[in-house]
C-alpha cells in the first residue's frame, strides 16, 4: 500500500481532487450571487456553514480512515461527493444549494486526512520531508489553476459546469481509487519502486517536550491562517465588484496568492531551515495579518495583486508546518492528518462567522467585517506568543 510505485497514483489522486473540490468550493460563492443574488454577509454565512462542517466531519473523518482503512475512506468520500453534486445539478432553490454544499465538505473531509496519511505512511523522517513536499507542491499547482481558470470556465460553459466538472473528476478518481486499491493487494508490490533511495538525515536535535510546541504553534496558526483565507474566498465577489472585475478577470486577478503560496511551498520543500524556527512562524503571521487587510481594502489592482503575493507566501509557510508537523511526528498519520483538517475548518468557520457577524450588527460600515476578522487575527498572534512563552 506504501510503496513509491503507488504513491505516484495517490499523487494523482491529489491532484485532480485539487482541481475538483477547488472549483466547486471557491466559485461557489460567484454561483450563489450570480444567481440567488447573495452579497457578502451571506456568502460569509455560507462559509461559516462550510468551515462548521469541515471542522466536524475531518477530525472523524481522519479516525475513520484509520480504523478501517484509507481505501476505504477515499471510496466514501469519492461516493459522497458525486451524489451530492449531480443531485446539486438538477436543484433550483438556494436552501438546495446549502444542503449539496454541506454534504460536499462532508465527503471531501474523507479525502484529504486520507490522502496526506497515504503519501507519508512507511517514509524515513526524509522521505516524509520529501513526500510532504510533493503533495504541496501538487494540490497548490492544481488548486492555483482551478481558481485561475475556474472564473473563465464558470462563464463559457455556464453555471451547472459547477457540478458537472467535479463529478466527472470524482468518477475518474475513484475508478483510479479501485484499481489502486487492487494494485496494494498484490503480493510483494512494496517491493517496486520508481523513485530513487532517500538518505537518511541526522535525528532532530530537539527535547520532544519542544518538538510538541511546536505542533501546537503550528496546529493555532494554521486556521487562524484559514480564518484569513476562507473569509477572502467569500467576498472575492465583493471584491471583484467593488474593482469593476468581471468573474472571468476576477479568477486571473484574485488567484495569484495561490501561485504565491505554491512557489513558497517549493522553497519550503527544497529548504528545511525554517523547521522548528519559531521567528519564521511568527513573522509569517505578522505578514498575514497585514497583506489580508491589504487586500480586502485594496484601492486598485496594484494594491490587490502585492498583498496577495505576501499572503500567498506566509500562508505557505503557516500550512506547510501545521502539515510538516503533523506527519513528523505522529505516529497515526491518517488521525493527525484528521486533526490537521479539522483546525483548518475550525479557521474556515471562525473569520467568516465574525466577519459576517460584524456585516449583521454595524451595516452602516462596509469594512465592518475586514477589521472585525483582522481584529479576531491579531488574538490569535496574541496566543501564539502565549504558547510560545510557555513552550520554552
């Protein structure tokens, strides 16, 4: 089940549920103004509805992949997504919608735990550090291109593609889950390889008690960093409004923190002095806070486009040790890549909740909602410190 052989096709697994989930989750919200008329406090509700969901089902999720086998918990989420959207389909009411949305992250909560245990199960402290490269590296390609293409996809082929595009990506994958599945029931098929030997580096030079704060700082900041990023996701149409962008230049235009962050994810993977750092942590977030105020209030394109270069970059960093350290060192892999998805639904539910609470209580101030979030980032820098008082 773990050789390199198969964790070629896992990769692709990765890849197109990338391409799919990234499609359907981030123009969704273009969807649902463009035909149910929803502004920003709504889209911020739905994205709270989202984050609410996704923190639930993926720490269970992850324990279920665990328990009765990762295979297993693909098919299930593969399943899961393909009814919920063909039956998305053929709906036309928003409270529709809501529900195909909500059984969606329910289903693609089987998928990620599952994938990252997958690519790092049976690896060398190196080769976990390798593969957890490459599965970055692959999802942030394929999700960048998904949002970059996806606003000229969503106009030429029209707003059912929404659900017609991910479900054949998803019966794709799990024809490739079965047959992969077949191949890792083969005797010796451990064995094969592709990939060339890993050196084994030096053990880590740190206390384990250290090594543990720094799970927990990564495992705080990783949805305070998702807490930024879902609640920009939700008013990208309000954004892309308030610059006069079409859906098609606001996908070019509102995607290029996701090339920023998959170029960092690259660095971060061929480098590896930022492990157990905690200033790169902690200027990363300082980074965050300001370019997410940057480019939820950005006057112009010029404005937009450097504030979503740096977010593209700390966030990279942020999610790259939340999952670094999650794989490094846990032992289930298929529980803690559970946990590691579960914070991040925990962010996705948080900022948007705030941001949409703030909409609600003070309509007489548009940006109500951007300092509202950004106040809710800054008590997060707030604990991290804390915690890294008390760590060391």
């Amino acid at each position: 089940m773990f050789s390199r052989r198969l964790k070629a096709g896992y990769f692709v697994l990765e890849g197109l549920n990338s391409f799919a989930t990234v499609y359907y989750l981030y123009y969704f919200y273009f969807f649902m103004e463009t035909v149910y008329g929803f502004g920003n406090q709504a889209n911020l509700t739905l994205a709270a509805v989202n984050g609410a969901v996704y923190a639930i089902m993926a720490w269970q999720a992850g324990k279920f992949a665990q328990r009765f086998g990762y295979f297993t918990a693909l098919k299930v989420g593969f399943v899961i997504m393909i009814g919920a959207l063909t039956v998305g389909s053929q709906l036309h009411t928003a409270g529709g919608h809501i529900v195909v949305m909500a059984v969606t992250v329910a289903g693609i909560c089987f998928t990620w735990p599952t994938l990252e245990a997958l690519v790092s199960e049976g690896e060398t402290p190196a080769g976990v550090q390798r593969m957890v490269g490459i599965y970055n590296m692959i999802w942030a390609a394929t999700a960048a291109v998904a949002y970059f293409i996806g606003g000229a996809m969503f106009e030429k082929f029209g707003a059912r593609s929404l659900f017609y595009i991910p479900v054949a990506i998803q019966i794709t994958q799990l024809g490739l889950t079965l047959w992969l599945e077949s191949q890792a029931r083969r005797p010796n098929v451990g064995q094969a390889s592709r990939l060339p030997p890993l050196p084994e580096p030096a053990p880590h030079r740190h206390f384990a008690a250290r090594t543990k704060v720094f799970l927990n700082l990564a495992w705080l900041a990783n949805p305070f960093a998702y807490v930024a990023i879902n609640t920009l996701i939700a008013v990208s149409p309000g954004v892309a409004r308030r610059l006069g962008l079409s859906t098609m230049v606001a996908g070019f235009c509102c995607s290029i923190w996701c090339f920023s962050r998959m170029g960092a994810f690259y660095v971060l993977w061929r480098w590896n002095g930022w492990h157990y750092r905690f200033r790169w942590l902690l200027v990363s977030y300082l980074a965050m806070v300001g370019s997410f105020a940057g480019i939820l209030l950005a006057p112009n394109l010029a404005v937009l486009v450097l504030a979503q270069i740096i977010f593209g970059c700390v966030t990279g960093l942020i999610y790259y040790s939340s999952l670094f350290y999650s794989m490094d060192l846990g032992d289930t892999k298929g529980e803690h890549g559970g946990i590691h998805e579960a914070v991040i639904g925990l962010g996705n539910l948080a900022g948007p909740a705030v941001g949409a609470a703030s909409l609600y209580f003070l309509p007489q101030y548009a940006n109500s909602g951007a300092f509202a979030v950004t106040g809710l980032l800054l008590l997060g820098l707030g604990a991290l410190l804390t915690i890294w008082r008390k760590g060391t």
